[in-house]
C-alpha cells in the first residue's frame, strides 16, 4: 500500500460512528456473522479453522500479534461498510475532499520561470471530480504512482493554477512525499 491508499484508508475509519468490537471474542464472532462460517473465517485470517474455534470460545485469548493485526484489518474492512459507501459518494459528488501534503513540488514552466522544485506543506480542498477520481482508482486497484497523478493534476487545477486564473502552461510533479494526509 502506498502513502495515498493508507490515507483513504484512515479517512475512511474516522468515519466509524460506532467503534467496531474490541474484544477478540466479539471481533471473531462478528467476522464469523459476516463470512458464515469458522472455516471461511480461518482462511481469511491465515490460521486453522481450530485457532479461529478457539478464539471465539475464549479458550485461547492472546493470538500472536500478526494475527491481531489481522483481526483487526478484517473487521475494520467489514465495519460500516454502508457508513463508509456514503460518505465517500458524498465526497465524491457534492463536497469533495481535503488533501494535506508536505512533498516536492517541481514544475515545467515557461521560460523565465524557476522550476526548481522544492519542499511545501499544503492543505487544499479538492473537488468532487477529483475526490470520485480517486475513489475510482483505488476501487480498480490502481498503484500509488497513478493516485498520486490524480492528487497531483488536483493541487496544480486547484492551487498552482488557481482554477484557471494563473499559469496557464504550468506542469506540476509531486514527489518526495513527507506525509499525505486526505480528509473527506
């Protein structure tokens, strides 16, 4: 995963408006709710239908921590999946979605311009375009380079361009990120 898939992915979870269970009993016995069986279960986290068995009984308590991160991701996967589905098609078609980024930035620009590229911190709020762009990209399984494109067409439209008003010939490379954070 790269650095804008885990961002989507938190954006994601803070939209929980139920914590998802915390004990390892009720993590197990929601994921058997939503797979059917123990079997299904065990394959989806790696262990035998037996551990899974055991965990859901309370027999076994304390899984490796692989295992609980394993967990974990199944059920935040499964959580709120209609939550989630509508937050992210309002993102998508009405308010649009928030991007915080420190990267390098370098241009293509004109000549007499400096396209040296260099270190920023920005906060940009991107429109529904972009925001169902994005979402449609993820969904499709698309690689960080292509997502980072996305972002990357959105702060040079939104930001670098000004919605049309300035450099018109502009060409902005995001790299180097520091940190990308997307709020929706």
């Amino acid at each position: 995963m790269g650095d804008i898939d885990d961002a989507l992915e938190r954006a994601d979870r803070e939209g929980f408006t139920r914590e998802p269970p915390r004990t390892l009993q009720a993590r197990i016995n929601f994921l058997i709710g939503k797979l059917k069986t123990t079997r299904a279960v065990a394959q989806e986290l790696g262990v035998t239908q037996r551990s899974v068995e055991r965990y859901r009984t309370g027999e076994r308590k304390h899984p490796p921590g692989d295992i609980v991160a394993r967990i974990d991701a199944a059920v935040r996967s499964r959580w709120q999946p209609q939550v989630r589905k509508r937050r992210r098609k309002q993102a998508a078609s009405t308010t649009g979605i928030t991007v915080e980024t420190r990267a390098r930035f370098g241009y293509s620009a004109p000549i007499g311009t400096t396209d040296d590229g260099r270190m920023r911190r920005l906060t940009v709020h991107l429109p529904p375009a972009y925001a169902d762009r994005l979402f449609d990209a993820q969904q499709q399984g698309a690689g960080d380079h292509r997502m980072r494109e996305i972002v990357a067409e959105g702060l040079q439209e939104i930001y670098f361009r000004d919605g049309g008003r300035r450099a018109e010939h502009l060409e902005v490379a995001f790299t180097d990120i520091d940190y990308f954070d997307v709020s929706f």
